[in-house]
C-alpha cells in the first residue's frame, strides 16, 4: 500500500485556491492514502463563531467535500482531510474520509485546545475504516497528545493512524513518534507551513509533515516546501503486536478499560 502526507502553504478562507492546490499536488501520483491538514481548505483561527459559521459546511453536501469527492475520484485515492462541519445550531472540527467511490465517514475531533472549546462542540467517538483491505483511525491534531485515543483505534483494528493536524511544537511529533512505536502502527502526519495572525501574535506551522513506521523510523520529512510525500508500507505487519518483553500488547492493553 502505499500512503502519503500532503504539505501546503494554506490560503486563509479561499477554498478555491486551497482544493486547486490538493488537486495539484496530488497530480498523476499512484496513490492509495492521502492525508491534508487541519482545516487545509480555510485556515484556522479565527476569533469568533460568526466568522466560522460563514466558511463551515455540512457533510457530505458542502462544497469542500464535494471537491473531495472529484479529487479522490480522478486520482483513485483515499483522502483524509478536517474542515469546519456545521450540524443544526453546532459547529465541529471533523476529518472526513473520502475514497474513488465518494463519500465514506468522518471523526469529529473529540479533544478540543482551551480556545477551541469557546466556539466548537466535542466528538463523542473514534471509528476504524478499511481502504483497499488495510484499516485507518484518523486522530485530529491536538487528540495525539491523548494515548487513550490511539489506543481505542488499534483495539478496533487500526493499522495506519492518520494525523491531520497544524503543528506549532515539536513536542507533538515526538508524541506521534512515541504513538507509533507503543501501539505498533503507521503513522501519517500532515502540516501546513502558514503563517496566520491570532490575537495580535504571528503563529506559524512547522512544516516537517511525515511518515512513521510501526517501530518509530521517520520514513520521509515533508521538510518545509509545499509538497507531497510518499512511503511504500507492508501495513500486515503491524498485525503483529509483540513488543520486546511481550508477545501479546493487545492482551496487556485489554487489561485496562477503553
């Protein structure tokens, strides 16, 4: 199987030039998976629940995921990208899983940052898909830094474990790394590389989007251009789940309650 990350300087609120963009660098690639960042279509700060409910979408309907639809259809691909969902008087960050065939689930981002919990509501669950026979968790940027969440995924069967994300530390990939190697799974993580103004301060995204094996290896780095990366897996491997002083993870996992 082989599964990629997308890197992209995001344009704030152009949706337009943003999915021209995906379609662009995704191109003619041979590819099963892949991943966009968080809010890849809009940016993502913005400082009110009235700008947000202007740019939000339902799904499948909205625009963004229609796009999504055609991209992933001209290509022959999966896509996983998060976008601002609006649903009756609520808004969510939500990932949504798109494959060749059209519209396929999504995950509503269930752990919220202090200044996401003023303007969106909550996930209630994490749910596993299989593309071309290998089965995907999304995890949704700041939900990495929660363990309790991969570990619900691998217990469902994930294989691969897709971060969409907008990174600022370095923390957060070691903590994916970390995530890799204690559930023994792939992991895909997408950045963007713009810079965007909050609250009077610069913030920028680090780039370094990247592809980590099931034993913690970084297969490719993103570096900081705006690009696609590929990675060649042998996803059935990680359906071994020994670690060096246990033969059965899932059954010490098992021991605690999820």
């Amino acid at each position: 199987m082989i599964i990629s990350s997308l890197q992209m300087n995001i344009i704030k609120n152009n949706k337009d030039k943003n999915l021209l963009k995906v379609e662009e660098l995704i191109g003619n690639n041979k590819v099963d998976l892949v991943v966009l960042p968080e809010l890849f279509s809009t940016g993502y700060f913005y400082d009110t629940s009235s700008q947000l409910w202007e740019i939000a979408e339902e799904i499948p309907n909205g625009i963004t995921t229609q796009k999504l639809i055609s991209i992933a259809g001209k290509a022959g691909c999966h896509l996983v990208g998060t976008i601002v969902e609006k649903d009756n008087d609520r808004l969510f960050i939500t990932s949504e899983i798109i494959g060749p065939s059209g519209y396929i689930g999504k995950h509503r981002k269930r752990h919220l940052t202090d200044d996401e919990v003023a303007l969106y509501s909550c996930g209630e669950s994490s749910d596993v898909y299989e593309i071309n026979g290998c089965k995907i968790g999304i995890v949704t940027c700041f939900e990495g830094w929660f363990p309790e969440i991969t570990r619900e995924l691998i217990l469902k069967g994930a294989q691969v474990i897709c971060h969409s994300a907008l990174i600022t530390s370095e923390r957060t990939f070691d903590i994916m790394r970390i995530r890799a190697i204690e559930n023994k799974v792939y992991v895909i993580i997408s950045n963007g590389i713009n810079t965007e103004t909050y609250k009077n301060r610069s913030i920028t995204f680090k780039g370094d989007s990247r592809i980590i094996d099931y034993i913690g290896n970084i297969l490719v780095n993103a570096g900081q251009e705006e690009k696609i990366i590929l990675a060649e897996i042998h996803e059935n491997e990680t359906l071994i789940k020994n670690l060096d002083d246990c033969h059965d993870l899932i059954s010490e996992i098992k021991k605690h309650n999820y």
